[in-house]
C-alpha cells in the first residue's frame, strides 16, 4: 500500500463538461501514473510524473491533460468529455524505484453521458 | 518496446484444481515482471514480482510464477484453487530502458472463474 487515494470515487458527466480526477499520496513518492481500464484492453497508460511539474503522455493521452504543482497530488483532466472516456480510471505511484513497482489507488468510475 | 500477451481472456477451473495462467513477454532488455490480481469492483493488488533475482518467485495467496527466459514466458501458478482465487489476473512488464520512467505495460487482462 503506498497511501494513494482518488477523488472522486464515481462521477456521471454530460458530453462536453470539463471533469477533473485528482490522485493524492502521502509517501512523498516522486513517480506518478494515471491509467484508464476497458474491457478487451486491460491498462493503458494516459499520463504520467516523473516530479513537480514534470510529467509526459503515455499511450493514450489524447483528450486528456494533466498537472502535478506539488508532490502529493496528480490532477487528470477531461477538457471537454466524450462518451469514449467512460472508463475506470486508476492512479499508481512507485514506491521502490529498485524494483519498478507500482502500486495502485481504488480506482475513479466515470461515466460520460 | 516492450509487449506482454496474456493467453485466454477468461479461464475457469474447479475448485481444487491447478490454476495456470499464462503470460508470455517482449523486451528489448532484461525485464522486471509483474502478476496483479484484481477483484471485483477493486484496484490492482501486487501479486508477485521478479527483478532478476530467483527465477521461481513467490507471492501472496500461494501463488507462484517461474521466469523462463528461453521461452519469454512467466506464467502464474496456484496447486490448488480455491473459491476466493476468482478475479481478474494481469501481468506487466516493466521498461527499463534508459529515461524510461519505470513505465508498466499491461496485458490485457485474464478473467479467474472457480468452480465449485
């Protein structure tokens, strides 16, 4: 467990409205990652942290943004939802860089309607 | 790159029966490998890992998984499955190319049925 929570657990969105994810840890932990979930595709990796303020796109990044202007926080940002990003969204931080592993918070249900 | 291939999206067996799950990789550099479990309506929990120490490494619940370099293969094993055993199952592979961020690729997932 690397004490990594989500905001909002669920949200139902309107086609068009900007939604904002946040992912919060208290382990001071330098590397961050935002993840969506479907079915048929397991996890792809939309964004992520390697500091404040210093993030990069992972392979499914279009359609999203992200900012991390302290360590603890990670926001994902929807600019104008689409219904193709109803997904299961999960935020992961690395809390042993010696191994390279990951560990996940409980995961943000959206639905864009 | 680095790719993994999870053989059969949904495997079910009796309980009491071996479990096999099978994950097959690429990389470009020796990899650290993963096996994630996720239970319904949960996130993922870390089953097991092999940084290049043992090839037969040992997780949480009885599972066990055997890097085998020759084949590109870490499949996951439990002897015996019980009724809790049914989740989802993942395997990643870790890019440990230079600058890479410690990135996870994911395969797509195979889905555990017990039977009892």
């Amino acid at each position: 467990d690397a004490g990594i929570t989500q905001s909002p657990r669920h949200k139902v969105t309107e086609t068009g409205t900007p939604v904002t994810l946040r992912c919060h840890q208290t382990e001071n932990h330098r590397y961050m990652y935002w993840y969506r979930q479907d079915p048929g595709h397991g996890l792809r990796l939309i964004h992520y942290s390697y500091g404040v303020k210093d993030t990069d796109k992972g392979e499914v990044s279009d359609g999203y943004s992200v900012s991390r202007s302290k360590t603890e926080d990670f926001l994902l940002t929807l600019e104008s939802a689409t219904s193709s990003q109803t997904s299961v969204y999960f935020c992961a931080a690395i809390a042993e860089t010696s191994t390279d592993t990951q560990y996940f918070g409980p995961g943000t249900r959206l639905t864009v309607l | 790159a680095q790719s993994v291939t999870q053989l059969g999206s949904h495997v079910s067996v009796s309980e009491g029966a071996l479990v096999l799950l099978r994950c097959n990789y690429s990389s470009s550099v020796p990899p650290y490998l993963f096996w994630y479990v996720q239970y319904p309506n949960q996130g993922l929990q870390l089953l097991l890992k092999y940084t290049s120490a043992a090839t037969l490494v040992k997780g949480i619940n009885g599972f066990e998984a055997e890097f085998k370099k020759s084949e590109t293969s870490f499949h996951l094993t439990k002897p015996s499955a019980h009724m809790s055993d049914a989740a989802e199952y993942f395997c990643a592979v870790s890019d440990r190319s230079g600058g890479s961020n410690y990135k996870l690729t994911f395969g797509k997932g195979t889905l555990l049925t017990v039977n009892p």
